[in-house]
C-alpha cells in the first residue's frame, strides 16, 4: 500500500510499505477522510520527537473499517467511524489511573505517526478497536467528523484542564483550530469573558464566532501588557495554544493567584522554560501549571460527536481549505507547514 511518510528530519514522500495486519482486539481502517494536523509540523521539520525513518505520518482520520480481529465485538467491515488521534491500550495500569494517554509511559497513548504508522495511509491500523474507535453518527458529515480525531478534544482538554467555571475570565493564548476549539469548549464552560489572542483575520473572525469577548494580536505588544490592560487586573485561567516557551511567562504574568495553566500547545523546540519567583508568590502562589495529550477512546469520541450531531458545535468555520483525492494529502501538509494567512484548518476526503 502506498502512504505518505516522515523520511528523516525536514523530509517527506511517498512510500509503499506492506497493508497492515489486524491482532484479535484490532482493526485495519481505510481513511474515508483525514486532516493534516500542527503537529506533523513539528514532528517533521522541527524534528521534536527525534528522528523517524519512513513512518507514515497523520493521525487525524474518519475512516471505513475493512477488517476486523476475532475479539473485536462492536465494529464490522463497512462501518464508517471517527477515529482518534490517541488511541490507548486501555488495560494498563496508568489507563486505570486515569492518564490514558500516558498508557506505557509518556506519551504512550499516542501511536499514529510517533511510534506506529499514521493515518496517510491507503490502509491503518488500530489497537483495541472497540475501546478506541467510535461509530459515525448519522447526520454527521464525514469532513467536520475529522475534526472530533484531534481539534476538538484537544481545544475541549485545554478548557476541562482550566477547570473553567461560570464567569471566568480566560486567556485563550494561539487561536489556530486548536484554540479555537479551546474557545469553544471555554464558552460552552460558562467563561464570562473570554480573551483570545492570534493574529490572522480569518482564526479572529471565528474566535468571535465561537464566543471570544475580546481579540487581540501578539504582534501588536506584549500580550501580558494588553490583558492586563483591558481586563483592569488579572485573569482567572489561561489556556495555551500556540506561542513558544516565553508563552509560559506571559501566561504567569496575567492569571490571577490560585489560577491555573493549561498548556495544550507541543512544544516542538526550546528545552525549559522559565517560572519568575516572584510571580509565582515566592513559591506559594497556588498557581497550576497543567499540560495535557489530549485523551483518545471511545466514549470520549462519543460524546463530543453528539455535539455536532445535535447542532451544539458546528465546525465548518474551521474548514478553510478542502481537497479530494489521497494524492492531495501532501498538499494539504505543505499548507500546514507554510500556514497562508487564510488558513485555519485543511481537510482532505478522498
Ligand atoms: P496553529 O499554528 O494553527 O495556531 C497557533 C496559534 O498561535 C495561532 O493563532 C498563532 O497566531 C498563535 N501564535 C503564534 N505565535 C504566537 C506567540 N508568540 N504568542 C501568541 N500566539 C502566537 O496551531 P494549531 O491550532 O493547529 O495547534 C496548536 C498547537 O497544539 C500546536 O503546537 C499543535 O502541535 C498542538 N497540538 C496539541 C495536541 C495535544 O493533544 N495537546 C493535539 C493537537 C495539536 P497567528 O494568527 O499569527 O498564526
Ligand atoms: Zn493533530
């Protein structure tokens, strides 16, 4: 079969490698649908999981079950389901602890396209596929459905990780698909005042759209110098979705004492970052750092799909760019990586 691979650092093309085979518990899945992801960014030409040989890259994908192992009790050849992009093995010690997506150490619970092939493929594999997979609801379309792999829970984590309350006042720092998602979730959480912080007009446009009080733009000064203005003090929680590590210095700056941080941007590059003493009350400011994979499975794909299903969340805004046809899946990365001012989201059905 043919997909599209990470060769080295800095380096992708197309291989051929043998179709996947599927254990008892699993499935092979073929991609009705997928989106490149910020993520494939950093993994390729940044190289912030270290090097990789001919691993097919990808791991956001809605797809056609095409076969089954002789465990798998809920999922048939034929069916259409949302696939996440972490898929845990959900038997181990830390999944029952609560940390899925840390199954088998860090990070373990995410496979595609780090430890295993990805979902650029004419074919996939997926472990325990009555715990990770989900049925496509009717009424859903297959391109927003993409959107549940990867973009909404991420966006969904950062907001639950905020433990945003009614009334809050949220910084949502980077406002790609990602933050956007987190503005939504935020909203949906009961934030009174929610600041998002991105500078491309078409993510502006739907920060508003998705429930931001207030945009602003790194680029036109320090955002911590912006918030602190215009909200008149400190703001109760901050959610990262963009930035680098300078990001986390800023977001200290501006949440109040006993807020919290919750970081759901990859930190492709950069090795610490800096907490300030006194900022952080000396050491005693009970002010939480939290940064999180988002967590994969079933249920979790279950009930945000009902969001879209029922008409709570529509994703469209996200969609800025479609392409049809496998072969359009390299273009589709290359767009990612060069994020055109009109960009927020590409996805490819085939
Ligand atoms: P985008 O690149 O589309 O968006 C990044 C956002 O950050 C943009 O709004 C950008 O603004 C803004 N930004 C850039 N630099 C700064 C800065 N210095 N200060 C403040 N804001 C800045 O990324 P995505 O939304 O696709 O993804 C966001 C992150 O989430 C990525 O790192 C991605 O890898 C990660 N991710 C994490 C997952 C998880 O499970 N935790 C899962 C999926 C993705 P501008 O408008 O100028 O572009
Ligand atoms: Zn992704």
């Amino acid at each position: 079969m043919k997909g599209l691979a990470m060769l080295k650092i800095g380096s992708i093309g197309w291989i051929e490698k043998e179709k996947p085979a599927a254990g008892p518990m699993d499935a092979i899945v073929r991609p009705l649908a997928v989106a490149p992801c910020t993520s494939d960014v950093h993994t390729v030409w940044e190289g912030a999981i270290g090097e990789r040989s001919e691993l097919i890259l990808g791991h956001e994908a809605l797809g056609e079950v095409v076969e089954v192992g002789n465990l798998v009790r809920d999922f048939k050849p034929g069916d259409k389901v949302i696939v996440p992009a972490i898929t845990p093995d959900w038997h181990t010690v830390a999944s029952q602890l609560g940390f899925s997506q840390h199954d088998s150490g860090m990070l373990g619970g995410w496979k595609f396209s780090n430890t295993k092939d990805g979902v650029f493929g004419e074919f996939f594999h997926v472990n325990q596929a009555d715990g990770n997979l989900a049925h496509l609801p009717d009424g859903v379309a297959i391109e927003d459905a993409v959107m549940l792999s990867d973009m909404i829970p991420t966006g969904f984590h950062g907001a639950n990780n905020a433990e945003v309350a009614y009334g809050d006042t949220v910084a949502v720092i980077g406002i790609g698909p990602v933050g956007l998602m987190a503005v939504a979730g935020t909203n949906m959480r009961g934030a009174g005042r929610i600041f998002a912080v991105g500078s491309r007009q078409v993510c502006v446009d739907a920060a508003k759209f998705y429930g931001a009080t207030d945009v602003l733009s790194y680029k036109d000064g320090a955002i911590e110098k912006q918030i602190l203005e215009l909200n008149r003090g400190q703001v109760d929680k901050v959610i990262i979705a963009g930035g680098d590590m300078e990001t986390f210095e800023q977001a200290l700056a501006i949440v109040r004492p006993g807020g919290i941080i919750s970081n759901v941007n990859y930190l492709g590059a950069g090795d610490y970052f800096k907490v300030d003493r006194v900022g952080w009350g000396f050491g005693m400011s009970h002010i939480k750092y939290v940064g999180g994979l988002m967590p994969g499975g079933r249920q979790n794909m279950e009930y945000l799909a009902r969001l879209l299903k029922y008409g709570k969340l529509d994703v469209k805004p996200l969609l800025t760019h479609r392409y049809k046809g496998f072969d359009k899946i390299e273009e589709a990365l290359g767009l990612m990586k060069n994020k055109p001012r009109d960009l927020i989201k590409p996805v490819v059905t085939m």
